[in-house]
C-alpha cells in the first residue's frame, strides 16, 4: 500500500478543496472517518455573491477581468448530501486538506 495515506480524527471539520490549474472548488467537508483511507464527506454549495460586480473590459477571447481576484463567494455545507472518497497520494495531487472551503474561478483563462 505504498499509495495510500492514513486518516484521522483530526481531519473532521476540515474541507477539501480541489486545484484544477487555476480554478478552485470545494469538494467537501470532512465528517467523519470511515477506515484507514476513506472519509465520509458533506457536499458544499457554492454561490456567487452578488454584491462584488466583476469589471470587464475588451481584450483575450472575449474579455478581460480587472478584479478577478475581488470575487466573494458563499459556502453552505448540506449534511443531507454525504458521499465517501478514498485519500490515497493520487488523490491529494489534485485535492487538498484545508481548515476553510475555498473556491475561485479564474474568469481571464
């Protein structure tokens, strides 16, 4: 099992985030452990705030954003809507453990 990596109980109440280049999405919050390498996770929604208005001016494809990096947006976590994921080295190249859902959408790519 040279890939796998071992979970705890300490990893309860954090999130993991997923890293796709330059976009970031919450996949979830850690609930609870079910064996060595699999947490039981609850989905976290994700919803812009519309109270930041994202600036677009002529130029790339379409156009470009001059705050994009001003971007707010709103967590919920649903503990109706569970699913288990297996942590494994793999698995953490493209996902990360943190303390706070992040999610970020690169509108100039």
């Amino acid at each position: 099992m040279a890939n796998s990596v071992t979970t705890n109980s300490d990893m309860v109440g954090k999130y993991i985030n997923t890293y796709l280049w330059s976009d970031v999405n919450p996949l979830g919050k850690i609930i609870g452990v079910k064996s060595k390498t699999q947490l039981i996770l609850a989905r976290v929604n994700v919803t812009r705030d519309e109270s930041v208005k994202m600036e677009f001016i002529p130029g790339g494809f379409s156009a470009h954003c001059a705050n994009n990096h001003a971007q707010k947006w709103i967590y919920s976590v649903d503990e109706s809507d569970t699913f288990t994921v297996r942590i494994s080295k793999g698995f953490l190249k493209r996902n990360r453990i943190d303390d706070n859902p992040y999610h970020f959408y690169d509108f100039n790519f």
